[in-house]
C-alpha cells in the first residue's frame, strides 16, 4: 500500500501539488469573503478624509490666492470608491468645478484653484470642497453603496490693497473738509434768504432773485456730486471718487464766490432801501410838522395840501411791490416840494398868526427796515462719509458681515453642533461615526443653515476666529468624541483615535470641541443636536462644565435611563468596554448623571418607539420609557423595526424614513 503511494505521488507529483495549492487558495479566498463580509456587517465600509493646505484666505483687490485639497480613501481592498466631487462658490451659489472620479487606496485625488477678489473694499466670501463617494459592489467588494460625504468651507476674507487705503485715508478727510465748506455757504445763503423774503414784499427784486436762483442751482448741483461721492464711498470705489475730488473743489470755489458777490450786493439793496425807509419817515415826520403848524396863508396851505396829495399818491408806489429806483423817484419828488414848504414855512411862521385850516390825512406806509443776521449757522447736509461695513455674501444673498454685538449674540446666529452615539464596534475607524447626521445636516442647509462640515479636536483654531459666523447664518457642523491629540511639539501634533473612553472623557472632549465651534464662528453659545449615546456626552457635559456655553439641547434616541436586556449583553461584545459599562441601566454614570441638577437650559427628547423589547416597547434599541427625561419636553416617534440589525433606533436618523425627527430638530431649534 505504501509503495503503491510513491508509485502514485511520483506519477502525479505535479497535479497533488497544483490541487493543494488551488485549495489552499479557495480556502484563503473564502476566508478572506467571510471575514470582509463580517467587517461590513459591523459598519466597515468605506472612509473618506479630505483635507486641504488652508481653511482661510485673507487677500486684496488685485491678488489670487491658491487653495489644494487632496481627497483619499479607504476600503476593502478589492473595493474601488466612486466619488462626485464639486468646488463650490456659496456667495454666488454656484459650481466652479464638478466632476466623478474613481478613487482607491492610495491613489488620492489632488485638485487645486485660484481664488481671487470678485467684490470691492471689504468682506467675505465662502467656498466649499464638497465630496460624495461610495464603494462600488463587487463580488468581493460588500457594500450597500451607502454614500460617504466630506466637506470643507472655506473662506476667502478681502480687504483693500495699499493703494485704495492709501486713496481712502487721503479723500476722506477732502471730501469732509469740502461738504463743510459747502453747509457754510448754505448756512450764509439762508441768512440772505431771510432778508429777501422781507424784501421781497414790497421791494421787485428780480436781478437778486435771479442770482439767489442760480446760486441754488450750484448748491444743489454741489450736494448731489457729494452724494455721489458717499455712494462711491460706500462702494469702496476710492480711485473714482478721488479722480473727482478737484474738480468738486472747483464747484465749491464758484459756489462760495457766488455767495459772497449776492452778500454784497445784497448789502448794496438793503443800505440802499433802509435809507429809502428813513427817508419817507423823515418825509412824513415834516409833513405831519407843518400840518401841525400851519401858517395862516391860502397860498402856503394850498401848497401843503398839494403835497400832501403828492405823499399819499407816493405811498401807493411806496406800499407796492415795486422797484427801488421807482420808490426813490417817487419818493423824491415829495422831498423836493416839501423842501420848498419848508423854506416858506421858515419865512411866514414869524410874520402870520397859526392857521385852523385841515388838509388831508397822510396815508400810512408799510415800509419797515430790514436788515442780515449779524451771525449764520451751517445747515447740516447729513453726508457722512462713512467707512462702508464689511459685506458677506452667502447664495445670492449680499449683506453686512455680522460684526456687531447685537447680530454676535444673536439665539438666531447660534452654530448647530450633530453629535453621534456609540459605535456599534471597537475596532471599526471612528470616521464612520461621522455619518448618521450627513443627510439632516444636508436637510438644514436647505432650512437656512450652513453647512461647514465637519469639526474634530484637531481642527485647526489658528488665525480663524469668528469666520464661519460673518455670514450671520448660523452653521451646522457634524462632531466627534471619538479623536483626541497628542502635542508633540508646539508645532506638531499627532491624531489619536480612541473609542474606548468613558463617557465622562467624552465630555471632556465636548468641551473642547464646543470651544472650537465658539471659536470659529465668534458665537458665544452652540445648540447640540445629539444622537443615542451622543445625547449622554451632552448632558454629562453639561452636568460638569454648565449650561453657559449652551443655547439648547436635542436628544434623539439618547439612553437616558440606560440600556437593558438583550442590548446591554452584546454590547460589551463588540462594543467598547467602558461606554457599555456607563450605558446599562443602574451604572454608576447614570446614577450620578441623573440625579444630578437638571439643566437651566432647554431639553427636547425625541423618542422612538414601536417595537417589542426586553422589558417593554421601544425603538430597538432604547426602552421608550428609558429615554424620555421627566423634566424635559418629550417628542414620541411612531415607528416599526425591520428586523435586530436594522432597528428603528438607527432609521430615526434616516429623513425620508422618518421625516417628522427633522421637523422636529427644526421647531426645537428656533429662538
């Protein structure tokens, strides 16, 4: 029999061999199946890490500037990864770049563009690199195609080069010097207007009136080109505004020259007419003297009468609204006769007796003198040339950058933070945990929140501070516990990603994730919408660090009375030790969370409920009874499991599964 054996193994020595190997590797092949196929039922799929040279831009009229991304991906080997990419211009709301590409391990995608100033003087604008990617279902490649997003905003902060500073620091100070220059002489011209309106009821002043009318062209003509020099201060456009400085200067000139030649022949006509008024008193004083003192002579007081006549005819002319020339030429025919009276008045009133005789009355006139105001105020135009804000523009939509304190500390402004619960298995990439919120984050973009992506403790804080909120739109951002930081040097730091920490370390960590997002938008507090074990971190947080940093919070499947049964026992077999241990029922954690201060903030619950567990109803994975808090506003949501791995618990986070959580997220968020 032995030898038999040599016989046959010398005779098929090649074809024993070749069928060992075809077997070992159908053995290898099938292992290694099974094993991806055990990865992927675990949540193993596929991890996208964008990144990019720079977050932020800061440049001037003029210049470009140049921002890389580099886009990798890792999968099953055998798996390839089919991306849709897109840069996209938020401000205009629209696409600079849009494309597909294949990617695999190792093979990156590396784009880069160059950005420049689109708008004048100073202000924000936003991009966004944005990436979809999913694995493509093979044999040995298992995926469901569930689509992997990455984001990244960016924003591109202007200012004025040197030569517009240079021109705006020079104009300004011109243009203020010139519109008080011009309120001056507007002040001047309505002290000449005062005269002229008493004037001008019994004076025919044409010849002033024209000048006065021409003048007001010029002031006018000079108050519109300062208008337009505001506007085009406002509009940062300094060069133009500057080109057209002296010719204004030369506007002026005329106008104030012209002022002060109307001052002066204004001057002229009322010396002229107050001397008019004085005489035809002086007149009147004379002839109600010798009326008075009448001497009895027929001759003289046929005279006297006669004057008189000549008086009262004169007051006609005098009363009317006539010109000077034609009131002194009346005027004065009275003075020459009374002159003659006067002298035979002189001659007879030693030699002849006073007369009885009457002679008519003397008719009043309505002459008064008039006079310029010894003193002018300038009249404020109200032309500020006011440095214009900053402006920030976000889908279309151009407004002031939100810098002042009202629109910083506004509940309308505040950043969303999406915090996601535990992750079903230890040795899965934390990355993955970064996924439940993709499509409600994308959802709230549409309901007027920005969507900035993502934010972990190794998001850059430099240089950044207050940037994501200039837009007054507040942001929604997807956050994770789950990587922490070594600092090597000051430098440089290296990404540690731990999801084996207690609940208490992650709260830790939100701290410092909260600060982050504070920090890049500039707000002074964050709304948290957080999910399953998620919502454990935030109320811990709260718990150890306050409500001070917080507007509100969203709990949505959260354990708050832990985990039981069935969900407690796997839990520690494929999950972290540590948080199982802090999220069953009865754990240390929870007896200290609960008990504990309720927060000074508000809390909304959003509860799934519906399928049959250990110990009650639920959502699969949380007893309903487990996760509502009693003093928190409490929302229940309807809903059926399809089966153990696939609970309602998971499909709270799926919008077209279950639209009402979304609208719920949305009634608790507003102010």
């Amino acid at each position: 029999m032995l030898g038999f054996a040599k016989r046959m193994w010398a005779r098929h020595k090649v074809l024993t061999v070749l069928i060992l190997i075809a077997f070992g590797v159908l053995i290898v092949f099938f292992s290694t199946k099974a094993f991806l196929y055990v990865k992927f039922l675990l949540g193993n799929d596929i991890i996208v890490k964008l990144e990019s040279d720079k977050e932020d831009l800061f440049i001037v009229k003029g210049e470009e500037g140049l921002i890389k991304f580099k886009a990798s991906v890792t999968t099953n080997p055998f798996c390839t990864a089919q991306c849709e990419y897109a840069f996209r211009d938020l401000s205009r709301d629209l696409y600079l770049d849009k494309n597909v590409s294949v990617l695999r391990p190792g093979n990156p995608l590396e784009k880069e563009y160059k950005l420049k100033v689109l708008m004048q003087g100073i202000g924000q604008d936003l991009y966004r690199f944005e990436m979809e990617c999913n694995s493509v279902n093979t044999w040995l490649c298992h995926t469901e195609e569930d689509v992997t997003t990455r984001s990244m905003l960016i924003t591109v902060n202007y200012d004025l080069n040197e030569e517009d500073k240079r021109l705006k620091e020079e104009t300004k100070p011109v243009l203020e010097s010139l519109t008080k220059r011009l309120e001056t002489s507007i002040g001047k011209k309505a002290r000449l207007d005062e005269a002229m309106i008493l004037l001008n009821k019994t004076l025919n002043i044409e010849r002033l009136e024209e000048e006065s009318a021409s003048i007001n062209l010029m002031i006018a003509r000079s108050e519109e080109d300062l208008l337009l020099f505001k506007d085009l201060f406002s509009q940062n456009k300094y060069s133009l505004a500057s080109q057209g400085v002296a010719g204004l200067e030369q506007e002026l000139e005329k106008t104030e020259l012209s002022v002060e030649n109307l001052t002066f022949n204004m001057e002229s006509a009322l010396a002229s007419y107050n001397t008019l008024v004085e005489n035809v008193s002086n007149v009147r004083n004379s002839l109600e003297k010798l009326r008075d003192n009448m001497v009895e002579d027929e001759s003289f007081i046929t005279s006297l009468n006669k004057t008189v006549e000549e008086f009262n005819h004169a007051t006609k002319v005098l009363n009317e609204k006539t010109r000077l020339e034609e009131k002194e030429d009346a005027l004065n025919n009275v003075s020459e006769k009374l002159n003659q009276l006067s002298a035979t008045w002189q001659n007879l009133t030693s030699a002849l007796p006073l007369s009885n005789s009457t002679v008519d009355s003397l008719e009043e006139t309505y002459l008064g003198q008039v006079s310029l105001s010894e003193t002018y105020n300038p009249i404020s135009l109200g032309i500020i040339f006011e440095e214009p804000e900053p402006k920030c523009c976000l889908f279309k939509e151009c407004k002031a950058c939100c810098v002042s304190e009202d629109c910083k500390n506004s509940p309308d402004t505040y950043p969303v933070m999406l915090l996601h619960g535990h992750a079903v298995s230890e040795g899965i990439s934390a990355e993955y945990s970064l996924e439940g919120f993709t499509k409600i984050q994308k959802m709230l973009e549409e309901d007027g929140y920005l969507n900035a992506g993502t934010v972990t403790l190794y998001t850059p804080q430099a240089g950044s501070q207050g940037l994501w909120g200039l837009s007054g739109t507040p942001v929604v951002v997807r956050s994770s516990y789950y990587f922490d930081v070594f600092q090597e040097t000051p430098e440089n730091y290296v990404v540690v990603q731990t999801k084996s920490e207690s609940i208490d370390t992650y709260a830790i960590r939100l701290k410092e994730l909260v600060d982050i997002v504070k920090y890049r938008t500039g707000k002074p507090k964050v709304n948290i919408v957080a999910f399953s074990m998620g919502g454990l971190v935030a109320r811990r947080y709260l718990q150890v660090f306050g409500s001070q940093d917080v507007n509100k919070v969203i709990l949505i499947g959260t354990p708050n009375s832990g985990i039981v049964g069935e969900v407690a026992k796997v839990c520690p077999l494929i999950g972290a030790e540590l948080e199982c241990r802090d999220l069953t029922e009865g754990s240390l954690f929870l007896n200290k969370l609960n008990r504990g201060q309720k927060p000074e903030i508000p809390v909304y619950t959003i509860v799934g409920t519906g399928c049959e567990m250990d110990g009650g109803i639920g959502d699969g994975i949380v007893l309903e009874d487990h996760s509502t808090i009693p003093w928190a506003e409490n929302y229940i949501i309807q809903g059926v499991c399809s089966g153990k791995l696939n609970p309602l618990h998971l499909d709270l986070l799926k919008p077209d599964a279950y639209p009402e959580v979304h609208q719920l997220i949305l009634k608790s968020l507003e102010p």
